[in-house]
C-alpha cells in the first residue's frame, strides 16, 4: 500500500524578528527527511538567542532541501569574500594580470640620472615574497639590476610612488581601530609592497631577565622599533608577546615575555602609509647594490607639482601572477588585503579608478544578473572584516548558483578551501564523507560564524549552501560542529539508498 505523503509539521523557532512559523517537511520522501534531519541540526538550544540564517539547495532539481530566516540580513564575515572574488572573475578574467612599472623621468649622463623615478602602480597587492620563495625585496633588487643594465649608477633625484590608481580611502568602511596594527587590516594602497606588512621575528634570549631578540623582514628603517620585552625563566613556560604601531606612525611596540627555550615567534605587522613604504625599501635595496639616490623616497601626493611623463622611459616592470592563481590566495587562508586590492581593481577597470564605489558599479549588475537582491545588499568592503556588510544566505547561494552555470566556474571553485585538505577548513570534517568533498568559504569576526559552498552527495548530486551564525555568545566552536554535521548529512545523502 502506497504511504500517506500527507506532511508532517515540524515546529521550528525561526530566529529572528519574525514570529515562529511552522515549517513542513514531507519525510516520507529521502529529500523531505534530510530537511527535518538539518531542522534538527539547527534548533540547537546553545543558539536559542542567536540567529541562524541557513539556505541549502540542490543544482540538479532546484529543490530547496532546507531554508531558516534565508531572506534575513547577516552579517557575513569573510563570505563577503564570495562576492568578491566571483564578480572579480567574470569582470576580469581568470588570465587578468597587474603590471607595475619603474620608469626614468630626466636625462642620464656619466651613468647618472638628473631627474626622477617613478613608480607606476596598478594596484597588485603580489609584489612580496609569498610567490617568490620568500624573498620579499626579489622584485626590487631585480629593479636594481635593470637600472644598471640601463647605464643608471646614481639617481640625481628621488624615487617617486604614484599610487593614483587608487583611491585615498587605506581602510574600509567601519574597520575596528582596535585591528589597526594587525595584518588582517593592512592599509589599502595603489601600491603595496609585502602585504603592507614587515615581519617581525621574536626569539628568547639564554638568558632570563634579558631583552628578547628582535628581527624584521624587510630589514628597513621605514619602522621605528621599541623593543620592551623580558625573556623569562625556562620555568615560567611562557610565550606572550603583543604588538602595537602607534597609529598615523611606523612606531612599533614590541611587549610581553618569552621563556628561555621557546620557540620563535614570527608576526606580521602592519605599517602606515603603504606607498611611501615601498619606495622607501625600493631605495635601500638600490643602495645597498651600489646604486646612489639623493633625495627622499616620497609619496605622489606631497609632491608640490604634478608629475610629468612627457620623456619617461621603461627601466623595470613586474607582472603578476594571472587571477587564477591569486584568487586561490584570497579564498584558501581568507586573505583580506588582496580582497580588498581585487575589489577596488575591478572599480578601476571601469572607471579608471580604484574605489568602492566603482567596485560596487562593476560588481552590481554582475550579482543581479545571478538573483542578488542588490537594492537591500550592503557590501561596505571586499572582505567581510566590516560588521556594516549585510548579506542574506538567499543572496549567496545565488552566487553560487550563477556562478556554477558560468564559464568560469572550474578556477572559482577550486579556490576554495577544502575539507579535510587545505585553507580555512583543512582540519574541519575530517574522517567523513564531507573530507575532500566539501570546496566552502569560512567567515569570522566577533559573534559571526559562516560556511558557505558546494557539497556533493552519495549519488553524485551536487548541493549548494550558506549557513551563517550571528549573534552567538556560545564557543565559535559549536557553530562549527552544526555547520559540519550539515555538511557531512549532505555528503551522506542518498536519494536512491535513503532508509
């Protein structure tokens, strides 16, 4: 005898603003009891005064298999790297590339330049040591020997950043002070240079009550360091040290302890004024191969006149990776800085300058081309670091939705952490059916936990979610565990095995 398909009524708290609603799920079919099995998932008591804002869909059917408070806004942390990335790659291209040029302004004679050099940026956020084997100044000393090839010995002048490319905003909108010197918040700039970051090495002395030792790479004296930290006895077992840059300065205060013995600590710190920072390092590097500059390395904008390349001649340039790469670095370890750099990229290749702004202007019409509700979006940055984005788990999925139907799509989602394997989720799920299966983007600021991606079932069917937590005083931990448990019923899921 056929089974009644008459529904069953699970009643779920939907957390929110709106009243509890009474949600269906038909669990004589495999599709409805998956729903209730997540229903159950998300009805955890720990986050009865949080909100959960969840949306689960199959790319076979259409079927919603689960949705909670899925036109609701959240805030999503580092799933604002989603829209980022996915509108960077249809408005770019997977082979788009960044060049930044070193050009000569003036006249050479007896291997001198009369004149200046400028430093063209494009807005790559690529030129540091992290494609390069570590070698943070290999561009530049690379710059060093163009220069010489070039029958440039000295440089009666300056170096010169033009970082007109961009913007003057460094920081997005409703960025925490408090974050300043961390290198999640690094200055937003038409060039850059490491990440705009230097990174410090802190090593315990031998011996107890002594300085520890301090180490930076780039060794430059753009920064000002002030080394207060005491090396404590092997018996005391600990390692505290905290950095802080007085802010508008390059200061850096080095505090806390460190046992004798302990392992070194390696952290990136941010600096101020990126431009100027990476000219200032351009000529220490010159310098210290024999070439001389006689003025000061200065930014384009305390320059009195404006620049004038009538007679400018090509010394160097660098070009950087394709976007196919890059956007594996933005995606895998949530890296803030390039999202940011990507983001004002794509306002400047519309409108000719890198903005917000223009960002939003080319990245609008992509979203809603894919569903994206952009009249209610609220997209304040191109990483998620701002508590003002406010997003819905309905307006992610229909990224994710777009761009599955796209050319694109194979780079898109190979940039994404693994489970089990790589980034952000490289320790989550792992010993599941969710390990290697799951490509999904973390998200994490204070109070706010999401995962959003692509899932492949028992049967091959591939599921796309977002599942956002705000709002929670409970450990971050526990989010995760729900988010994990939803994701491994996914894997496991069979409509044609389904008891």
């Amino acid at each position: 005898m056929k089974t009644s398909l008459l529904p069953i009524l699970s009643l779920l708290l939907v957390l929110g603003c709106s009243a509890p609603q009474a949600i269906m799920f038909d669990t004589d079919t495999p599709i409805g009891k998956l729903g209730f099995e997540l229903s159950q998932k998300f009805d955890d008591p720990d986050f009865e005064n949080a909100h959960w804002g969840v949306l689960i869909r199959s790319l076979k059917t259409g079927e919603t298999v689960y949705s909670r408070n899925e036109k609701k806004m959240f805030m999503p942390a580092s799933n604002m790297k989603l829209f980022t990335t996915s509108t960077a790659m249809m408005a770019l291209g997977p082979d788009y590339r960044y060049t930044t040029r070193l050009v000569a302004v003036g006249t050479v004679k007896d291997s001198t330049l009369n004149g200046n050099l400028i430093v063209i940026g494009s807005g790559d956020p690529t030129i540091s040591g992290r494609f390069n084997d570590g070698n943070v100044t290999e561009t530049f000393g690379q710059w060093a020997d163009s220069l010489k090839a070039h029958g440039i010995k000295a440089v009666n002048g300056t170096i010169i950043g033009d970082d007109n490319c961009f913007d003057e905003e460094f920081y997005g909108s409703n960025w925490s002070a408090d974050d300043e010197t961390d290198y999640y918040s690094a200055q937003i700039s038409g060039i850059s240079f490491n990440d705009n970051c230097v990174d410090f090495r802190v090593v315990p002395s031998a011996k107890a009550a002594d300085l520890c030792s301090l180490s930076w790479t780039p060794n430059t004296k753009y920064v000002n360091v002030i080394n207060q930290t005491v090396t404590a006895p092997v018996t005391d077992s600990v390692s505290d040290i905290r950095f802080y840059r007085v802010r508008g300065t390059n200061t850096v205060y080095v505090r806390g302890t460190m046992s004798v013995g302990k392992k070194e600590l390696i952290e990136s710190v941010t600096i101020d004024n990126p431009t100027l920072y990476a000219v200032t390092v351009l000529k220490e590097i010159l310098e210290s191969k024999g070439i001389r500059v006689n003025g000061n390395p200065a930014d384009v904008d305390d320059i009195k006149d404006s620049l004038n390349y009538g007679n400018a001649k090509q010394i160097a340039s660098f070009t950087s990776v394709p976007y196919s790469v890059m956007i594996r670095t933005i995606n895998k370890p949530s890296q803030n800085f390039y999202a940011e750099q990507l983001f004002r990229t794509i306002g400047k290749e519309r409108a000719g300058v890198g903005s917000m702004d223009n960002g939003r202007m080319t990245a609008y019409p992509i979203l809603s081309h894919w569903g994206v509700d952009t009249v209610r979006l609220r997209m304040a940055d191109g990483s998620g670091l701002s508590r003002m984005d406010l997003v819905t788990p309905t307006d992610i999925v229909s990224i994710l939705s777009g761009m599955y139907t796209e050319k694109y799509f194979l780079p898109f989602y190979e940039s994404l952490p693994v489970a089990g394997v790589d980034g952000t989720i490289k320790n989550r799920m792992k010993g599941t059916k969710a390990e290697g299966n799951v490509h999904a983007k973390t998200g994490t600021i204070g109070y706010v936990r999401s995962l959003s991606g692509y899932v492949t079932s028992a049967d091959g069917e591939m599921f796309v979610f977002s599942m956002v937590a705000n709002h929670y005083t409970v450990r971050t931990s526990k989010a995760e565990k729900i988010q994990n448990e939803a994701c491994v019923k996914l894997a496991e899921f069979s409509r044609t095995n389904s008891k």
